[in-house]
C-alpha cells in the first residue's frame, strides 16, 4: 500500500526500531541494558498495599500530564527543587522528544560531542534538527569552538551531554567546566541539557552535576538504577520549561501504578542501599573487563 507519511515518520524509517529482545541474545554495545542479575536484588514494593500514602483507588485513574504529584513531591525533595520544577515521562527517552518537540524546528542545531548517545542523535535528528557533534579532548568539547559557532549561527537551540558517565565514552566532565558550557550557551539563549541517567552509579566517590535552573535543563532515569522496565523518567527545570512540556504532553500522565512503586521505592532506605551495591557490581565487571583486555594485549603477536 503506498501512503505519504510525514516528513518525521520518513526520517524514523532510516533508523532500527528497538529491539530489546534481540539484545538480549548477546552483547550489543549500541543498547544499555542493565544486568538482570541485580534485579533480584531490590525488594519491590506492592503498588496497591497503601504504604505510601497514595490511596489504592486512585491508582488505576488518570493522573497529572506531569505526573503523580506525590512522587513528584518526593523527587523535588530528593533534588532540592520545588514540585513544579519536575515533571514524570515515560523513561528518559519521552523526556528527550518532549524537548525536541518543544524547541527544535526543521533547521534547527543541536550540538553534542563526538560520539555521542545514538538514542538521542536519532531524536534530535528526526525532529529535523541538525546534529553537529564536535571532538571530545580530555575535558570535554572545545569550548572555544562552541563560542564560534554561537556566534555564526542563531539557530543553536540546545547543547545535549551525558556529564557523568557519558555514553559511549564513559568519561566524568568535572563541574567547573560544564558550568562554563552552561554560561557560555545561556548568553545565546540556548539549552544545556544535561542527561544524568548514570549519575548515581559512580565508581569511585559522588558525581557533581549542575543543578537545574534557568538554561540547565536535567533528565533523569530509573532505568539504569531499579529497571528500564518500569518506564519512569523525569524532567528537572525551571517551572515555565515544564509547564511548557506538559503542553507537549497532554496525555493521561505516566502510570500511577508504576509511579506509586517508584515512590515507594524512594520513600525506603532500599534504593540507596541498592545503588551502592550496584556501584561495586559494575565496578567489579569493569575491572574484569579491563584486565581481560589487557591480557590480550599482552597475548598478542609481535
């Protein structure tokens, strides 16, 4: 059947949808999924069992376009922002197309480094925006680089960097300079969104991170810390950005449900407990890793 899609639906077909359950057949570096080992590890709350304060039969109804304000309470807490400076997505993508949505039009920049997300390249660049990733050095991007082209080009909407942990590289940028990155697009009036999924796993002591406010824009995951199967990210940012993205949204609100078990999740000690058992897990897969590979080198020939 011959149909005319949108422009967006065309662009989305130069691109493999996700496809989680061939990942799990083997090790794909181009998917992030968390070890299923750990899953077992935290002790799931009952959504229904009334523990956190949210009465049972308001779970199965519709809730806030930016989400089950109980949750959105604790997460304000937990970041030291008010309730209306976080909104709930459906993970950490949803919270990246609603951005794109709301500030990219055909024509658009975005500027990240180089490599980059591939989840967010493809978002950002379905939007019709155009993805210009400039080479990292040891503490990020040029700095210098990015002031040029902020000065030639007034279509610069957004800068997208992963601080902590960063993907694909898994290099830390220290605090000082992503406070500059954030000066430096602030005075061309562009974002920086900073994409903290991994900001609670650090291997060796607390990863720093700007907080949200004014240009600075964070986005948040369960996903890598509890499991991505649980759908839930969330948005820290000035009060009129998320108004502005809740207009995006405009849907019945992620689910209370699954909400209501993240909350619970927050309301004990066992998430932190289990991030610090997370951070000794993957530090100890790393350091196999790294040693696995330097015996090859050792093993090679010549």
């Amino acid at each position: 059947m011959n149909m005319r899609v949108s422009k967006r639906s065309a662009l989305a077909r130069g691109f493999a949808p996700f496809d989680a359950s061939s990942a799990r057949k083997g090790i794909n570096f181009g998917y992030a999924l968390p070890d299923p080992v750990m899953f077992a590890e935290l002790p799931w709350p009952d959504a229904f069992d009334g523990r956190t304060g949210v009465a049972p039969a308001d779970l199965p109804q519709y809730t806030d376009s930016a989400g089950l304000p109980e949750l959105r309470t604790k997460l304000a807490l937990r970041y030291g922002v008010g309730r209306d400076q976080v909104m709930l997505t459906g993970g950490a993508s949803q919270a990246l197309q609603l951005l794109a949505d709301g500030w990219i039009d055909p024509g658009d920049v975005v500027l990240t480094e180089d490599p980059s997300y591939l989840g967010a390249l493809r978002m950002f660049s379905i939007a019709g925006a155009t993805v210009v990733q400039l080479g990292m050095a040891a503490e990020g991007v040029d700095l210098n680089e990015v002031e040029a082209i902020l000065q030639t080009s007034t279509r610069v909407k957004l800068f997208y960097t992963m601080p902590a942990f960063h993907n694909p590289t898994g290099h830390q940028m220290s605090y000082d300079y992503v406070a500059k990155l954030a000066a430096l697009l602030a005075r061309s009036g562009a974002l920086l969104v900073q994409d903290l999924v991994y900001s609670e796993l650090p291997y060796n002591g607390p990863a720093h991170w700007l907080a949200p406010g004014n240009n600075v824009v964070n986005v948040h995951s369960i996903s890598k810390i509890a499991g991505p199967g649980l759908r839930m990210g969330w948005v820290l940012a000035e009060s009129d950005i998320i108004n502005g993205l809740a207009h995006l949204k405009r849907d019945g609100g992620v689910s209370p449900v699954l909400s209501n078990v993240v909350l619970g999740l927050l309301q004990s000690s066992a998430l932190d407990s289990h991030i610090t058992r997370l951070r000794e897990h993957y530090r100890a897969k790393r350091d196999g890793v790294h040693r696995l590979l330097q015996r090859s080198r050792i093993c090679e020939p010549g």
